[in-house]
C-alpha cells in the first residue's frame, strides 16, 4: 500500500472515491492528470505560449490546485452536502492556484532568472484577477474526473448489493431445509414427551415455535413487531431452563406493538450478545431488555454486566452482521449507540418503522 494512499485512509477519503485498489486509483488519477496536462499543452501551443516560463509554473499550480480538488475538496465536501464548506473550499482551491503561481513566477523566476512574469509595479488583486479564471481549468477538470469516478462507484455498489441480495435468497432456500426438518421432528418428539415430562414438552414447544419463526417470510422481508418480540420472549424462556432459577433478565415492553413491522429476525443479536458475554445468574446485576414503541419510533435498550468467566463458544450473527443489514434494510432510519466500558455493555438502537 503506498504512503499516500494510507494517509487517505487515516482521513477516509478512500472511502468516498474509491472501490479499487490503490494502484488503480493512482492510475486513474495519472491518466486524469494527464487529460488535463494534455489539454493545457495544445491551448498554450495554440496561442503561441508553448516555450515560455510561466508555462510551468501554470503547469505546476493546475497540478496541486488539480490534486487538492480531487482527493479533498469534491470527497469531503460535495459528496457530504456541505455546500457553504464546499464554496470555500472551492475559493481556497482558487486561492492555491494564484499563490503557487505567484510564488513560482514572481519569487522564485525573480531569484533564478532575473525577471518575472508580471511588472514590479503590478498590484496583488490585479494579480489575482489575472488568474482567477486559469485556476477554473484545473478546478473543472479535477470534478469531472471526479464526478465519473463516483459515478462508477456507485453502480459497482449497486451491483455488488444485487450479488447480495441473490446470495441471501440463495442461502435462505438452502437454509429451509434444515429447519423445516427439525421443526417437523420436534412435534414428532413433543408427541413423545407430553405423556412423561410438561417441562420437558413445554421446551419442545417453544423450540418448535423458534423454529417455526425462522421459516416465517414475507413478501417484503418484513413480518409483525409483535412475533418478533414473541420470538425473543420464547427464547428467553428456552435460555431459563439452562439457569432454573439462577436467572435474571429483566424484560419491559410498553407502547403499541400491534399493526407494527419489522424486519424479522432483527433484534434478537443483541438479546444473544448479551446473553453470550454478560451475567445471568446474579440478582444484582441482571439483564435489561427494554422495548418502546411510540408512533413509529422503535426503541431497543439492551445492558448487562460483562461475564469474565467462561463464555458460550458459539458466533451468533455478530455486530458488525447486524449493523450490516441495518445499514441495508434501515439507510437513514435507524440509530446504532454502543457503549462499552470495564464492567457494563450497553446497545440503544432507534428504528424509524415504515
């Protein structure tokens, strides 16, 4: 990795210009900048100026003030829709340009060569006039280039969530058969255990219900609030029956959960994170689970006390799974707040329900 491309890490840049490798960005920068170089050339050999001095330090000044749009300006400013941060930059963009040549021309040619390009006698904002509108080549060709760079972007974003979602519906047609088979062997063991333990077949139920929310789809990938929740009551029940009656989790919901959807499958992560890695079996340190839904507002806050003892082996779906399809099913409408210190975890999401 090269070190300038690491120093746009660090400032994530990368993230808003590139999907490529470094070396191919480096090489669409090159062929960009030398459109520009190329263009600059025949318009200063068309006009009679292609053996003079100044032509380089035009050369030199559209190179930085080319470089400083493309890879600063137009990432962090146009692509977040800071328009008032974006006309500034733009006029310090301007303002590079004009010093750079300023500098190259009347301090630098001065000491070389003995003259520069201007007269002693020449004001600054004559010089600043004089060249506002060269600084405007570099400017525009640095947002073409750009703007087709994002634009490429995007449809390889678009195109790689399309393989997603065809890879999802793949895996959930390969999953159902699985839970299709030990849905229907568990009421077939149920039917065995109901004579003998109601413990026993009272778990058989509320796994074969678990299983049976895993099969529920919809149309839409949506499915109602309420079986969610249900869904995440039945496994905490399923979860009491490894502690008896050293468990402790605090579950609270208010507000209305009917007529409400949601994206199935969505919320249990974090009731299972908790679970994995906090404490169960102490009354002083119980589980939260909070539910609230007011309007369209959805509400999950889930803490517990970190376990340092032996934790569950198992991977669960993991954070950075979930915040991924939040990221997808929920863009814009949803809040994600964790925090974790030495002895507390906590999650707070926020999902606006359509």
């Amino acid at each position: 990795m090269t070190s300038l491309h690491k120093i746009l890490q660090r400032i994530g840049t990368v993230e808003y210009i590139c999907l490529m490798k470094p070396s191919r960005l480096f090489l669409y920068y090159l062929v960009a900048w030398l459109c520009l170089a190329l263009y600059l050339y025949i318009d200063n050999t068309a006009n009679g100026r292609g053996s003079q001095p100044y032509v380089w330090s035009n050369l030199l000044a559209s190179f930085l003030t080319f470089s400083f749009c493309f890879f600063l300006i137009y990432p962090f400013l146009l692509k977040r829709k800071r328009i008032l941060l974006l006309i500034i930059g733009l006029i310090s963009a301007e303002s590079l340009f004009v010093a750079c040549r300023f500098l190259i021309e009347e301090v630098l040619y001065l000491w070389l060569l003995g003259y520069g390009n201007y007269d002693p006698e020449v004001k600054l904002m004559h010089y600043f006039g004089d060249n506002w509108w060269r600084a405007l080549q570099p400017i525009l060709f640095s947002f073409i280039a750009w703007a087709l760079l994002d634009t490429f972007k995007k449809e390889r974003e678009t195109e790689q969530l399309k393989k997603e979602k065809i890879q999802a519906e793949l895996l959930f047609l390969k999953t159902q058969i699985n839970p299709h088979f030990l849905y229907n062997t568990l009421n077939y063991i149920y039917s065995l255990a109901y004579p003998i333990s109601d413990v026993l077949s009272n778990a058989i139920i509320k796994l074969s219900k678990l299983m049976r929310y895993m099969l529920y789809n919809s149309s839409n990938g949506l499915i109602d609030l309420k079986m969610e929740i249900e869904y995440i009551q039945n496994y905490i029940e399923i979860y009491r029956l490894r502690f008896e009656d050293s468990f402790f989790v605090n579950v609270s919901i208010s507000g209305t959960i009917e007529n409400q959807k949601i994206a199935s499958l969505i919320l249990i992560p974090f009731v299972e994170n908790a679970f994995k890695h906090g404490v169960l079996d102490n009354s002083q340190k119980p589980v939260d689970i909070k539910i609230d839904v007011s309007g369209n507002d959805f509400w999950l806050r889930v803490s517990n006390t970190i376990s340092h003892g032996d934790k569950d082996s198992t991977s669960g779906i993991g954070m950075v799974n979930i915040k991924r399809r939040l990221a997808l099913i929920y863009p814009d409408a949803h809040t994600l707040c964790i925090v974790e210190q030495q002895e507390t975890y906590e999650i707070n999401l926020n999902i606006k329900l359509s």
